[in-house]
C-alpha cells in the first residue's frame, strides 16, 4: 500500500495510474501494491473490500465462490468499509 496525499492524487490523474488509487480518507488516496489496484468494479460484484487504515492494507474478501477464469470484481463507486480511522 503506497499512500498519497489528494494533491499526490491529483498527479496521479495525469497518468495511466488514473483509474487504479482508492480514496483512503479524505484527505489521501491510496495504491494497493499486488493485485489490488487491479481488480474491476461492477454493478453485480463477487467482492468487496475493507480499508484497514491503521495497518495500512485493503482487504478483499469473496461475496461468493470466484470460479477460476473469473476477475474479481468489486462494487461501482462504493465507500465500502474502512476500519481504524
């Protein structure tokens, strides 16, 4: 997890890195390390993720079995649950 802040942010807008941040709180953004800034969002998700703002991670955890071939995809535009503020 590499964490910026929003004016960092605004750099990454200028980029190809553009549509792979998380806003991590409202004054930064985030990039997963991994797969994480990789994963697709969809109005019908197989996932969804926690923040974990204290350790510093993003969670992902399965809504259902994600077949082999499936992406993983998570909510559209969804603030989804941040722990450790």
């Amino acid at each position: 997890m590499i964490v910026l802040t929003s004016t960092q942010g605004q750099f990454l807008d200028q980029t190809a890195l553009k549509d792979y941040y998380y806003y991590w709180n409202p004054a930064d953004v985030a990039l997963a390390l991994g797969f994480g800034s990789l994963y697709n969002q969809a109005y019908t998700p197989n996932a969804y993720y926690i923040k974990k703002q204290a350790e510093q991670v993003i969670e992902f955890i399965a809504l259902r079995t994600i077949e082999v071939d499936d992406e993983i995809r998570d909510m559209v535009m969804a603030d989804n649950i941040v722990v450790g503020s």
